[in-house]
C-alpha cells in the first residue's frame, strides 16, 4: 500500500529495530527455493551523495553514464512495491538498464522492523547479490512478511539468506549490527526528505519525482526524455 510520513516513521522503526539483535528461531528450517540466476547486467557500489567513509553504499545497476538516472524508493514490506517488481521491473531492466539508457539506483525505505531486517539481509549478501536477493524478497514478500511474529518472520528472512549462500554466522552478525541499522536509518531519512519522498514506490528520473507507474507509462516517458 502507499503508506506517508516517511520522516516520522524511521524514528519508530530505529526503537524497533533493537528487539532483532538477539532473536534467533529453533528447530530445523526447510530450504526454499532456489535463488534466481544473477544477469550480467553490473552491479556498481558508490557511495550515496548524502554519505561518506563508512556510511551506507548506493546499490546500482547499469551503465554509469547511462543518459537517465533512476532512483526507486521501496519498502521490502509494500505490497505496491512488490507488485512494480513483478510486473514492470523486468521489462525496465531488460529494455532500458541492460541496453545502457539508464542506471538505475535502489534505495531502502523503512516502514517497520520487518522491513528493515530485510534490508539487512539483501545488504549483507553484498552488492554483487543485492538485487538478486531483492528480487527473492519482494516476489516472496506474501511469505515472510506475514509469516506470524517476529520469530517466525526472522526465521523465514534466515531461510531467504541460506538461499543466498549466507552463513549463520553472518546472518546472526548482519541482524546484530545496531551501527548499520542507525546508519542506514539515518541515511534513509536523509535521502527521502531531500528528494521529498512520501509514498513507495517513487522514482527520482534524472531529478523529477514520479509516483508509482506502470510499464507503458514508464517507457513513455523514458523514451521522451531519450529523445525518441
């Protein structure tokens, strides 16, 4: 759903977020389905205007002098989110991304602690897995997002990274990270109230703020500003 005041909710969701870092599920998880092949489209890490050092990288596909920049905001939890991915991400990817026509850029917004926790995960796979693992979380999003409380959601988060090829160990030590947490909140808020962003999913397209659109919508308006 579109869901507003964005500002305001990272602060609930930084008190939130605390109660993740010493839950852990028991007994033994089944292993979902297999990850989704990754394409040979790159993957840049940069760091975000609004960061330096150690802050949050941006997670980045395509051809960095593409002619078009897109920045998406999403929610790992938004149903509307999932569904642009479902539905208008691919041909995007395929037709504009892959092609060089635009970089697009993925940024995180933070709604709830479930949300959050994804984040971490697809984070910690790192930027050569983030938009595969992006992809398994919000196409399995009716799954793990409402999978019960809080221990069964981080349960199925856990199975999603175990797909990913991550280890317990890291799991654990992503979830724990109470200085990544208040750092990709604090980078969030900064983002969304600089770019004036309100609902998911939006597009920043080279500056401009565009709500949530479909794919003919979207690729008409790309190929204006491509000149064709």
């Amino acid at each position: 759903m579109l869901k507003k005041n964005l500002p305001l909710v990272a602060v609930f969701v930084v008190a939130l977020a605390v109660g993740v870092y010493f839950i852990t599920s028991s007994g033994q998880e089944d292993e979902m389905a297999a990850m989704p092949e990754k394409t040979e489209t790159s993957v840049e890490a940069t760091e975000p205007a609004s960061q330096s050092g150690s802050g949050p990288i941006e997670m980045v596909l395509g051809d960095a002098n593409a002619p078009i920049t897109v920045i998406e905001y999403a929610s790992y939890t938004c149903p509307h989110c999932a569904s642009f991915h479902r539905e208008t991400y691919k041909p995007l990817k395929e037709n504009y991304v892959d092609t060089g026509k635009i970089k697009f850029i993925f940024r995180e917004v933070y709604f709830d602690k479930y949300g959050l926790w994804a984040s971490l995960i697809a984070r910690c796979a790192g930027p050569d897995a983030f938009f595969p693992v992006t992809d398994m979380l919000l196409g399995s999003q009716m799954t793990w997002a409402r999978a019960g409380d809080d221990l069964a959601v981080i349960g199925e988060l856990k199975k999603l990274a175990r797909v990913a090829g991550m280890a317990d160990e890291k799991i654990e030590a992503c979830l724990q990270d109470q200085d990544k947490v208040t750092s990709l909140v604090e980078w969030y808020k900064a983002n969304a109230e600089a770019d004036g962003v309100r609902s998911t999913p939006s597009f920043l397209i080279n500056g401009t703020l565009y709500e949530n659109m479909s794919y003919e919508a979207f690729s008409t308006l790309l190929d204006d500003k491509l000149g064709g």
